[in-house]
C-alpha cells in the first residue's frame, strides 16, 4: 500500500494502540492512533508495546491509522507485555517495604524468561545500615546477580543507573509496587513527572501510580518501560525449563550433568547440582507452584485447595502451600543454609514458612 509506514508501538490504550512512525509523515507527523486490522486477531498476532508493527490506511490530517501487521519479535516480556525488550531492570527495595527474597525470585524468574540481561538495582539503601546492606549484596551475589545500590535520596547509584539506561534498545523497569521506581526515575529524569508513589502506612504497599506501559525515551534510541507495580507476578511456563531461569543453576548446569536427563534438581540421586545451594528453596517452591498449575488446580487462592490432598503431581500440603513430595532424607534444610540462618539474622528468611 502506497501510504504504508513501519514504526513502533509506545503505548495501548483500550482498543487502540499508539505507532511512534520511523520516518515522519506529512507536516512532521510522528505519532499515529491506530486501530488494530481485524486479519491480525485472526491469525493470533497479539500487539504490545514495543512491537514494530507496519501501519496503513494513514490519515495525516487526524494522526490516525491501522495496525495491518506485526514485525518478527526478538523477545516478549510475559507480564506485563513488552516486546522486543533489551534488558530488564528489576528493582526492590532494601526497606519499606523490607527485601522478600521469595518475591525478588519471582520477579527475576519473569526477567530471566526473556533471555535478555537483567540487572537487579536495591533502592532505599540510605533505609539500612551499611553493614546489612553488604549482606545481601553478598547473598545476591550467591544468586549471579550483581546489585546495583541505590538510594533517590542521596543520589547514590544514579550515575550508573541512567548510564545502563541510556544503551540502545528497550529496558524495561519492574519491581513490586512501593519500591521507590518512580523516586528513581525523576532522579534521572525529573521532567518525566511521574508520580511519586505513596507508601500506604501499615500495610507497607505502594499505592499503584502507574497504571499501564508506555515506553518513552530516557536518550537517543534508548527507551524505557515503566511498568505497574504489582506484588507477585505469575511464574512463565514449563516446570522441566524453570531451572535454567536461575543463574546459580544454570551455571552449575553448565559445569556438569545430573544422572537423568529429565532431573528436577530436587536433591535426587545422580544429581549434579544438589540442595546445598541458597535458593534451594525457593527454586523447590516455585516449582511446586508451577506443578500445581500444570496439574490444573483451581487457582482461587491457597485456600482453596483441600488440607492434606495429595495428587498425582507429587506435591504434597505444608502449610497454606504445596509443595513437591521428597524422600524425608531429601528434605533435610542443608547445613549451609542453617549456617547462613544463624549467621544473618537480620535478613528476611522465607526460605521456609
Ligand atoms: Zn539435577
């Protein structure tokens, strides 16, 4: 089609979706409202923001158009949508509300499942003593991650922040509500003019100030997604693929071969990895999580599951939570990790209940 344009997705906004155009149209339009060709629902093509996407039907004079295809995708972030995504950039805070490992696994699960590089930025570092928050440097790094320290307060990490930012490409920025990402984005950008979300009192929760994606740019071809903060995203796909989304594993993995090749790493025998690991876990929880899905539970809340039930899967009730069932020798909490429990009792331990 003659009036046929390529561009980029910025924002959703009920059914329509926002193009920023590659090439500027007609009295330097950039930015078209586009409704969605119904050949593409037909065909199953989703559009999210960071899709490219090829627009046509352009009517300059009223900035319109329509979605007539979606360009090939190099990586999707599940949850929120964001296509075509770089790197993302998973931010929790050290205090107020405190760290919770059991939320940051998951958050870095959903960033890991891009296969794109994440970085894990602390925010509130001013919040806690120096000593603690070496601490958990130290345990992340156990994890394969090296945090980046912030604190909006003092300017602390920022330099660094806006640097990773700045690269090519689109990052996206999640984390759970509450955790200081919009205090850390108006210090790199204050006329961004987000708002500043307000830590509710007792309950410690962010109150949702960002209410959908949009990508903006933070430098030349480098853009971000801001996204909603919310507390527990849901675990992506198939229970087998879960390790590799652990990069303490993955390496491990790396190194050597467990006896099965369909090993869970749940501590069985021939097993390369074993359980004498941080996140043991915390990798056995999310797995069992992941083993309820697939087995079909009604998911309306821990509640809703019967005490005691036992099921094919092989999980088994412990508290409002199943878990996988394991030879009682198997279950034993490692020793490194009763160590670490005594040794750093001031981090948050949800290794168990
Ligand atoms: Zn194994």
């Amino acid at each position: 089609m003659a009036d046929g344009r390529t561009g980029l997705v910025v924002a959703l906004q009920a059914n329509y979706c926002w193009v920023e155009l590659d090439e500027p149209g007609p009295g330097d339009c950039r930015r078209l409202l586009c409704t969605r060709r119904t050949r593409l629902s037909k065909t199953g093509q989703t559009i999210c923001v960071g899709d490219r996407v090829q627009v046509d039907g352009i009517d300059w004079a009223a900035a319109r158009g329509a979605v007539a295809q979606r360009l090939p995708r190099h990586s999707l972030l599940q949850r929120p949508a964001v296509a075509n995504v770089s790197r993302v950039v998973v931010v929790v805070s050290l205090a107020e509300p405190p760290l919770d490992p059991d939320q940051l696994t998951r958050f870095l699960i959903t960033a890991e499942a891009t296969g794109q590089p994440v970085l894990l930025v602390l925010s509130k570092a001013d919040r806690l003593p120096q000593e603690i928050v070496a601490l958990w440097c130290g345990r992340l790094r156990c994890w394969g991650y090296e945090p980046l320290v912030t604190s909006a307060q003092r300017g602390l990490g920022l330099e660094q922040l806006r640097a990773e930012l700045g690269r090519p490409g689109i990052a996206v920025l999640c984390g759970p509500s509450g955790v200081g990402k919009s205090s850390l984005l108006n210090g790199l950008r204050p006329d961004l003019q987000l708002r500043v979300a307000a830590v509710s009192g007792r309950l410690q929760r962010g109150r949702h100030t960002t209410r959908h994606v949009e990508l903006f740019a933070v430098a030349p071809g480098a853009l971000l997604a801001d996204t909603p903060g919310f507390n527990r995203p849901q675990l992506p796909g198939d229970p087998a693929a879960l390790a590799l989304l652990f990069p303490e594993l993955r390496q491990r993995l790396g190194e050597a071969r467990c006896l099965y090749a369909d090993c869970l790493h749940l501590g069985e025998p021939g097993c390369a990895v074993g359980s004498d690991w941080d996140r043991y876990g915390l990798y056995s929880r999310c797995l069992a999580d992941l083993q309820e899905e697939q087995a079909g539970f009604r998911r309306t809340g821990p509640g809703a599951i019967d005490a005691g039930r036992d099921d094919e899967a092989g999980l088994r009730r412990r508290g409002d939570r199943l878990e996988p069932r394991l030879a009682p020798a198997w279950r034993q909490p490692s020793r490194r990790r009763q160590r670490q429990r005594l040794s750093s009792p001031d981090l948050a331990d949800s290794d168990h209940p």
